[in-house]
C-alpha cells in the first residue's frame, strides 16, 4: 500500500474486496434468493467483476413505491470482446440471448467496442452467462476495479496490420485478467470457460492484482494512426502502433488518461494521457503490467474519486511514475515517435481493404440495437450474420463510436449484403453531425444519470442539423457526444461540442476539443436548456460558415475565434478545464 493510504481509512470497496473470498462474496446465495430481484449490498460491487451491474428501472420508481413494491430491478451485463471482433456464430448466439433472456430483447453497442444487455432478470443471470460461453464470450473483468475490455482500431483498410495490432489487444486482455476461479465456479459450475482464458493459477492466488485488486476501474486501448476512433488518450493505458515500411516495429506508450469528473468538484477532472515512451513490440505485456501494477501499489485506495491513474501520475508526477514502470518491466522507454491523428470518427459505407475483401461500417444511432417501425437492424444482423455463414467468411467489429462494421466480404457477395443492409433500414441517409454522435445510455436505467442522453440525443440533432443546413454546412463534420452525468461515458470531453448532464432538461455545454481526440474541449455554459444551447450554436455556427479557415474544424474555430481558450490537455488539478466559464451568449 502506498504512503498516500497509510493510516486513513480506506473506501468501502476496499473492504468489500477483501471479503469477497477472491471476487465471490456472497454472490451465489444472492442467486438463489427468490424473496427479492436485488443482490445483497456487497455483491452489488462484486459482481461488476463478473461483468454486470444491478439496476432498476427509474421510469416506474414512483409508481412500484405507491403500490408498495420494491424497484423493478434487473441486470446490464457487459461482454469482454477484445477489439471489438466477433464471429458471426457469436453474433448469433448473442442475438438469441438477447431475445431470450432479456427483457428489452435489444443489443447495445458501448463506446468500449463490445455488447452489454440490459432488462436481464435475476434467474436469467446464469443461463446468460452460460449461453455466452457456448460460443467462446464471457463478461470476466468487464467491469470493476480491473482491467476492462481492451479497445483496438478497426482499421479494415490495412488488413495485415489490423490482424497483428488486434491480436496485441486479446494478448493485453488475456494478460490482465483476474486468475482467480470465481468465474468458472459460479458461472460454469466448476468447469472451464470454453475460450480458455482462465489461467487458473492456485487458487487464493492473484499475481498481478493482489486480493483487493486495482483501486479504480482500467481502461486500455490500441491505435493505429492516422485514425483514432478509440480515442487513445482518454484510456487509462494507450499503446499507439508505430508502422514502418509497413510493419508494426512497436508502440508508443501512453498513461493517465481518463474522462469521469463529479460537477463543482475541482479535484476530479477529464484528462488526456501522457505519453511514457516508445517500446518495441515484444516488451508489450511487461509494460501494461508494469503499467498496471504501479496503479495497483500507489493508487489513491480512500477517495475512489481520486483513485484513478490519472491522479496517481499526477500526484507522483511523469517522470517518476515513468521510472517505477521501467523499474518494474525491467525495460527502457525509448522516446516517442511522432505519430499523427486526422480522424476520431468512424469511415462510413463500403472500403476494400489491401487484400481486396470488402468492409461496410454501419451507423447504429447511440449503439442501439432493436427492431422499430422505422427500421429492422437486429433482424437485418442478424441475417447478415447467416448470410456470412453461408459463404463462410466474414466477421463483425464493433467500433468505438457505438457502429458495426461488416468486415472481410469478397467482392463477389458484397452486392448481396448491401442488399439485406438496405432492406432492413442499416444504411439510412444521415447528416455528418449525427454520423460522429455518441450518447450514454442514461436514463431509465443508469443510476448515475442526470439527465438524459440516448433517448434524447437524436431529437437534439435534429434540431442541429436544421442550424447546419442553414448556413450551408450539412457536409461539415463536428463530433458531438452527451452523457446523463459526468462519469463521461461516451467521452464528452474529447467532443468538439459536448453536453453533460446537470439535471433534468439541464445540461453543461463543452467546446473547443480539436476533432481528432488530442485536446480536452473546456466548460462554456452551465446548467443550460435546448433552447440556450440552440441559441448559442445558432450564434456560433453563424460565425463559423463566414470566419473558418480552409479545412478548418469547429473545435479548432471557436479556440481561434477567441470563443474560449484552448484546454491544456493535461490540466493541474483540473484548473484548465474548469475555468473560462462564459455564461453569456456567443
């Protein structure tokens, strides 16, 4: 434990941990109590672990409390997929699942490229969990206190250095999982997870994370310049590949990234990473778990607040959080290369790859997966799914950005899956504003929200575009994301507009991030309503249309126009982020 936990006492999480017998707790008696749809208090926390998270549905609160009935609790569950890449037999299992043993019977897409479901019933838990496994998927580690899905580029075009940079993120996220056998004896019954990513070392035995694991949650993720749809620098642990004559030669390390902030607190922040180093290839394990371990040893493990590596490296500073890791691995930095960003969103429609198979990204409004009168998209997957069975080849990857990609088509049946796309509504003709659109699932279900954001967010775009279109700017692109609350789940910060959650209806309006996800964009009004908000883009995109520069990105604009300064990506204590509030119009 490092000095700066000594002697105070810790989070509650931190005991909870320690009881939980190596991430059991009580977890199997929770299952069979049939008196109640929640799990016991501690369990709660254990099972993010276990890749789900108890919620209840806030839209019916008042009326199951006037009728004297506890909340109607049910279960999000969250799937570990490594880069986002499944197999269309996955795809299937996956949509069965969904109809099953949920109660929304829908996929959502996350901004962490997987799949989580949400409606799930307490007895449908287990047959869930087990149902995945047929098919080679589990939610170990997919939440809590650990390592999390492992994030990677798509990157369809180079289709070599796809595969090799994807492999990198299953090796990081097979690497840091949890050793211990809790999963396999609660879920499984005692037997083998069919992937065989246990590593099943003896049992009350964590190597890498100790008995009370990390003090916060762990991101990671994987880029591949010039793209960078995973938003590398907002992960808690970035590797960005470093191609030379057209071969991976390693990675460019990156730590200390992260968006959650709580509102006036100016002790929690957004932050950009900071860049440790170059490494070749080969040394890629002992860094992440170098990386991972300092975390573990000095993390801030009384404020959870404060307990993300963000404020560890800021707290002990680059240079000596840089020396612990080297010291750790056993390994070097070398410096950074230069690498650069042009994109942070996803490349719609058909791209052919060098190998000449063909990739069709689909946009998936906010993730969401589900059949409505206006389109058929889990119906059109899952045929689509069928359809690459039936040529046998083809996969799906989910993106960062909440879409789904088509990968890996020969030519000769492109025609034949842009058909059933096109038939099931998965190709509609939208605006650039809303192709690079993110939002949070929020309300009814999240227990953090403030506000809404998925079932909002569309009919504020709406209202965008109307704005866009007229001053002539319908084909400009801007990145604008939203969440119910600050936990900055759909990365708002790193949007060139982004609106967080304040309350109902209310929301705090960001600007000036830079489009590519290398600057934090800064507080512009608080605690503001559509109609502010439209105002002020109104105003703002007037301004925009006759004032850019050539090429030039709103984000890039309103920094130059003077609207706002430009963030530090790595604020003191947050300082840079907060201040510069203007709660006037533009």
């Amino acid at each position: 434990m490092s000095d700066n936990n000594k002697n105070q006492k810790l989070a509650a999480n931190e005991g909870i941990k320690t009881r939980s017998n190596f991430l059991r707790g009580t977890i199997k008696e929770s299952l069979a109590d049939n008196t109640t749809g929640s799990m016991a208090e501690d369990d709660q926390q254990v099972t993010k672990f276990h890749g789900f998270y108890q919620q209840d549905d806030r839209d019916l609160r008042s009326e199951r409390k006037a009728q004297k009935l506890e909340p109607l609790y049910s279960f999000m569950l969250r799937a570990r997929v490594p880069g986002g890449v499944a197999t269309p037999e996955q795809w299937l299992a996956v949509d069965k699942v969904a109809d099953e043993l949920t109660e929304y019977n829908s996929i959502r897409l996350t901004t962490r490229q997987t799949f989580q479901y949400h409606g799930i019933l307490k007895p449908n838990v287990k047959p869930l969990m087990q149902a995945l496994n047929t098919v080679e998927l589990d939610s170990i580690a997919a939440c809590g206190d650990v390592n999390r899905n492992v994030m990677c580029n798509p990157n369809p075009i180079a289709s070599h250095i796809h595969q090799e940079v994807y492999q990198w993120s299953v090796k990081i996220s097979e690497h840091l999982l949890p050793e211990t056998r809790a999963f396999c004896d609660i879920w499984l019954d005692g037997e083998e997870y069919k992937s065989g990513v246990q590593k099943h070392t003896k049992e009350g035995h964590e190597p890498i994370y100790g008995p009370t694991y990390l003090p916060r949650k762990f991101k990671t993720a994987v880029a591949v310049p010039p793209h960078n749809d995973v938003d590398v620098y907002t992960n808690d642990m970035g590797f960005i590949a470093i191609i030379e004559n057209d071969q991976l030669v390693g990675f460019n390390v990156t730590a200390g990234g992260g968006m959650g902030s709580t509102h006036g607190d100016h002790e929690t922040y957004p932050r950009l990473a900071s860049d440790l180093g170059f490494i070749k290839s080969e040394d890629t394990l002992k860094i992440a778990e170098g990386i991972l371990v300092v975390q573990r040893n000095e993390g801030n493990r009384v404020d959870r607040k404060n307990a993300r590596l963000k404020y560890t490296i800021d707290r002990m500073g680059v240079e000596a959080f840089r020396a612990a890791v080297e010291e750790y691995a056993g390994i070097k930095f070398e410096p950074a290369k230069p690498v650069t960003f042009t994109q942070q969103g996803d490349r719609y429609g058909w791209v052919e790859g060098v190998d000449g198979n063909h990739h069709l990204t689909l946009f998936i409004e906010n993730g969401r997966i589900i059949d409505t009168d206006t389109h058929q998209f889990k119906t059109g997957l899952r045929l689509i799914a069928e359809k690459m069975l039936t040529i046998g080849q083809g996969d799906l990857r989910m993106t960062a950005n909440q879409n789904l990609i088509i990968a890996n088509i020969p030519t000769e049946h492109k025609s034949e899956i842009e058909g059933l796309a096109q038939a099931h509504g998965l190709m509609p003709r939208i605006s650039k504003v809303r192709e690079n659109t993110m939002a949070c699932v929020a309300l009814p279900t999240c227990a953090l929200a403030m506000a809404e954001a998925e079932r909002y967010m569309p009919t504020l775009v709406s209202k965008v575009d109307d704005i866009m279109a007229k001053y002539g700017l319908s084909d400009q692109e801007i990145v604008m994301r939203m969440t119910g609350c600050p936990n900055g789940c759909a990365r708002p910060f790193a949007a060139e507009v982004g609106f967080v959650g304040k309350g109902p209806g209310k929301y705090n309006y960001y600007l000036g991030a830079d489009g590519v996800g290398t600057r934090l964009n800064k507080l512009y009004m608080e605690n503001v309503d559509e109609q502010t908000i439209l105002t002020s883009l109104d105003s703002l995109l007037a301004r925009y249309a006759k004032e850019r520069n050539a090429d030039e990105g709103f984000g890039d604009f309103v920094v130059r126009a003077g609207v706002l300064s430009a963030t530090e990506n790595r604020p003191v204590r947050g300082q840079n982020f907060h201040d510069g509030i203007n709660v006037g119009q533009a």
